[in-house]
C-alpha cells in the first residue's frame, strides 16, 4: 500500500510550489489585493520587495496548508487501525532543516529590504528640480525653488474643485522635494509612488523621487495620509509629470513671467533646517513666499462694503446683505495661522457667481464683486467647501 502513494506524493510535492507561483501572478491581477504599478525609480524598488516578500509568503501558505491536508488524509484513522502510526521523535536532522530554513528565509528578507531601503532613501547630490512643500490643515502648497535651493521663484498652491495643491514635475530626472507643516503632522502620500513620508512640525523631510518616462503625460493623485482635523478628507493634491523636459521648461518658464517682478522677500530654509523666521503658533514660515494669485484690491472701492472673518475653519459671518444691481466690497480676514480660505459666491442654480483668490492666513484682503441681481446666494470656501454662508441680495 505505501508504495503506491509514493508516486502521488511526489507530485503533489512539484504541484504546491508550481501552484504557488501561478497564484501569486494572478493576484497581481486582482485590484486591491496588489500594490498599483509603481511611476518612480523608488516606487520601482518597494514593488520588487513587495513580490518578494509576497512570493515567499505564498509558497510557504500552500507548502505548511498543503502538508497539513495530506497528513490529515495521508494518516486518517480507517476501521481497520488499531494502533497509532509510527512516530518521530528527536530527529535532529528535521529540528536543523526546520531551524536552518527559516534563518535562511529571514536574513535573505534582511538583505532585500536593507537595498529596497536605501534605494528609496538615497538622495541625489544634484537634484534638477527643487520643491519645498507645506502642508496646511487642509491644503498644500508646492514652492519651486532656484537653483541654490533656497530661493522661491513662484507657489502652486490650492485650486479648488476638488484639488488642493498641484504639482508639475519633468519626467527621468531626480526632484528633491523638502516637507514642512505649520500646524500637526501630515503625510505625503502618492500611491503609485508606493512611498508615503511623515510631515512632522518643526522638522524639515526631505526626500526625491524620479518618474519613469514611460510614464510622462500622466496625472497621479496624492493625498495627506495622516488624521490631521475635520478638514483631512479635503486634503489630496495631484502630481502631473509633463511629457518631456522641454514641455516642462516651457511651462516653468511661464510660471516664472507670471509672477510680480519684484521677488518675494525671504526663502525657505534649506533642507535638514526648520524655516528662518518661522512664526510661531503655526502660523506659516516667513520665508515662503505667498500663494501665487494673491488678490490686490483693483480700482476704487465702490458700492457697500461687508466684512467677512474665517477663523476655526468657519465663518464668523454666516449671513449677509447688500443691495441689488450695484457692484460691492467684502473685506476678507483670513485668521488661521498657515490656512488656506477664500470666499466663492454661488448663484440659485449652484454656478459660481464670484469666487475670491485663496489667500494663506493671517492677512486680510478686499474682493470687488461685480453686481448681482436680486435672489438669495450661499458663499463658501472654494478649499473648505463646508465652511457656508448666505448672502441676500436684494
């Protein structure tokens, strides 16, 4: 009888690891269950850990569940037993393989992860292109940097609609980006980066990543990672990688005309140092330059003038009036520290009527708003879309 199982034994011994191979390539397959394609270098690296590590854990599953259905059918008590199976014990050659094996399996681990590691933590001497974000509750703010690294040439900063920072980046080259927040801790978080880094008050983290260029043109979604308030939901920016580095250039270049030419005052402290003048209770750092698009009161102040504070993500004033068909003012202050608001006023149909630059807070700024016809409009924050107000025209 024992003879005629050899044969089976045998094959299933070849089947289990030939099953567990094949499985683990099918749950690459299978959304959620496997990590997205990586974009970066670095991404690159903590995929192959990842079907490393997830290779091995697959074929060990199928080889112990594998062995435990074959002895529990193997040497299941029939009628006619009525004695127990021969048994082992102090067998040192298994207490060493069962020892050696497992030793073997951990130290290989060690050795993979410790590359994978330092291949995601390695810094680029040179780095072509120099961020310095900060994340606000519950925005981000992308400034680009010169070439020395600490001048700010121009800020990407919140755009609404459903994103809240946007950052453009060249394809195949290394990008340093340094994190900073004025508040609590955030996360940076891009799941095709395969990489998320802490963003810890008053310390700076620093680290680079470099896009595959077969994946230039795309859009990655990022997101804060970390519970930072009731506005953390809100907080998800988008990474774009243009489709070559001339486009990119082109495109830096007209962020660079754009801006007022008299340089902003000041910069971000480089890396591994927290921002020069960095002001206290979160307010944001004295060196970052603010948010590109700042409103400027344009022309002489006409019609009525409202007053409008943000402060605690809300508004202080939740209801306004002003006259109809006449052109008005809001004085806007802005009063949380390293917070992005702004005030967007929507028409009965849900159509933007007006909508005010966002501004980083503390400051206080003026929006002229063309005249509107008489009916009652809700205004909001574009970044904090619960911040809500009503506004009665009439």
């Amino acid at each position: 009888m024992p003879t005629t199982r050899k044969p089976r034994t045998r094959l299933l011994a070849l089947a289990l690891p030939l099953l567990a191979f094949l499985l683990a390539g099918c749950a690459s397959q299978i959304p959620g269950l496997y990590p997205p394609d990586p974009v970066t270098t670095e991404g690159a690296s903590t995929r192959n850990l990842y079907d490393i590590v997830f290779l091995i854990a697959v074929v060990i599953f199928f080889l112990v569940e594998g062995l435990i259905v074959f002895a529990v059918i193997r040497y299941r008590r029939r009628p006619t037993d009525t004695e127990l199976p021969p048994q082992i014990h102090g067998n040192n050659l298994i207490e060493i393989v069962w020892t050696v094996i497992p030793t073997i399996i951990v130290l290989f681990m060690f050795v993979v992860s410790w590359q994978a590691l330092n291949t995601v933590d390695a810094r680029t001497a040179d780095p072509t292109v120099r961020i310095y974000a900060i994340a606000n509750r519950f925005s981000w703010d992308f400034i680009y940097l010169g070439p020395d690294g600490k001048t700010p040439l121009f800020t990407t900063d919140a755009n609404g609609d459903g994103v809240f920072g946007s950052l453009e980046v060249p394809p195949g080259v290394p990008i340093e980006v340094q994190l900073h927040s004025p508040d609590v801790i955030h996360a940076f978080y891009v799941p095709q980066f395969l990489f998320k880094r802490d963003v810890v008050p008053g310390q700076t983290n620093t680290f680079d990543f470099t896009v595959d260029p077969s994946d230039a043109g795309q859009t990655f979604r990022g997101q804060c990672a970390e519970l930072c308030g009731v506005g953390h939901y809100t907080m998800v920016f988008e990474v774009h990688a243009a489709n070559s580095m001339a486009e990119y250039q082109t495109w830096l270049q007209q962020q660079i005309a754009a801006q007022p030419s008299a340089p902003p005052s000041g910069a971000p402290a480089p890396s591994g140092a927290a921002p020069s003048g960095a002001a206290p209770s979160g307010a944001a750092p004295s060196g970052a330059p603010a948010p590109s698009g700042a409103p400027a009161p344009s022309g002489a102040p006409s019609g009525q003038a409202l007053t409008v504070e943000a402060k605690n993500v809300a508004f202080v004033e939740t209801s306004l009036q002003t006259a109809a068909n006449q052109p008005f003012q809001i004085d806007f202050t802005n009063s949380d520290a390293g917070v992005q608001h702004n005030i967007e006023i929507k028409k009965p149909d849900g159509t933007d009527a007006f909508r005010g630059d966002i501004v980083t807070g503390p400051t206080t700024v003026t929006y002229n708003v063309p005249a509107l016809p008489p009916g009652t409009y809700t205004f909001n924050c574009t970044v904090h879309p619960t911040m809500t107000g009503t506004l009665t025209v009439q």
